[in-house]
C-alpha cells in the first residue's frame, strides 16, 4: 500500500532527524513508528508474514551489510522447508536484532511469529555445545569465528544434521564439522 502523507515542516524536520540517526529512509521510520502504534493483523501464514516483512523494498540495506541481500533464494529456503527449520537461541537473538535493526519492528515481530507457529524451533545450547564453542572459536581463531556461528556447528554436530541457511560463505565453506565431510550451505 502507498500512503501519501504532507506533514508539516516541523515534523517532517523530526522524521527525517530519526531516518538519518537510523541511517534508514524517512518512508522506513514513518512504517517503522506507525507499525509500533497500530495493531497488526494476524497473518494466516507466518511464512508468508515474514518474507513480506522482510522484503524491505530497498536493496540498499543490505550493502551496508558484509552480504548480498538475497531475497528471493531466502524466501524459497523458508517455503521449501516450513516446519523444518531449527536454530540455536543465539542465532535466533542476533537475527531478530539484525532485522530490528535493518528491518524495523513488524519485521521483527514476523521473524518471531515464525517460532510462537512453530515454523522455526528455537534450539537450547547444552554443556557440551558450550564446550565445542569455545574449541571452535579456538581452532577457527584466524577466521575470527563468532558464537553464532560457532553455536551453529555445534548445534549441527549434535544433531548431526549436515544442511545449514546461512549467507555466510567465507566461515562455512572452511569450518569442518565433526560428522561430515562439508556442510551444505543453503541458499
């Protein structure tokens, strides 16, 4: 939907004060701040929910980002494998913080709709992945290995699954998991 709103100048000064603090458009901050006033609508499909709230409109973000904003191969990942996606709670916390970020709020609540429907299962780290963790973190020190993705392998290793949704290439075309040759990186 397209809104056309004239604000005065005062106001349209302020919101475009916050677009540049946020370093997102003023359209963005204006969806961003109605979003976080009006109630949402419940979408019968989280899915669907999500990949059009995540669908920004503007391929710009993602140039600020390390990756490429791959939006489409995403999307078919999330629609290809509804119910069946897992990820470690760090993984979950960093991702809702990134598409806050980037994204804004109704993103964010769509990202989190995905586990309340159980589209995406939230996995606890135990001891033990805490322990490979840290020896991965070790190991993969001159890829400057992170906890997200190092809670990503061990997750993988216990679970002993092989296929990871990741858009980072450079650590998980090196990283080696214990129980399998390679992982295959999706999209």
């Amino acid at each position: 939907m397209t809104l056309t709103l004239h604000l005065p100048g005062d106001l349209a000064a302020a919101l475009e004060a916050e677009a540049a603090r946020r370093g997102q458009t003023p359209d963005q901050v204006a969806a961003d701040l109605l979003a976080e006033r009006l109630p949402a609508a419940p979408a019968s499909d989280p899915v669907e929910a999500f990949i059009g709230a995540a669908d920004s409109g503007d391929a710009g973000w993602a140039g600020r980002d390390t990756h490429q904003l791959r939006n489409g191969e995403c999307a078919t990942v999330l629609r290809g494998h509804r119910g069946e996606l897992a990820a470690p709670v760090p993984v979950i916390a960093e991702t809702s913080w990134l598409i806050l970020d980037r994204l804004g709020t109704a993103a964010q609540a769509a990202f989190i709709r995905l586990i309340t429907s159980g589209q995406l299962t939230p996995v606890d780290l135990t001891e033990a992945d805490w322990r490979r963790c840290a020896e991965l973190v070790e190991q993969y020190a001159s890829l400057r290995l992170d906890l997200i993705d190092a809670s990503l392998v061990a997750v993988a290793e216990r679970l002993r699954l092989t296929a990871l949704a990741t858009l980072n290439r450079r650590d998980f075309t090196v990283v080696r998991p214990r129980h399998a040759e390679a992982f295959e990186l999706l999209p």
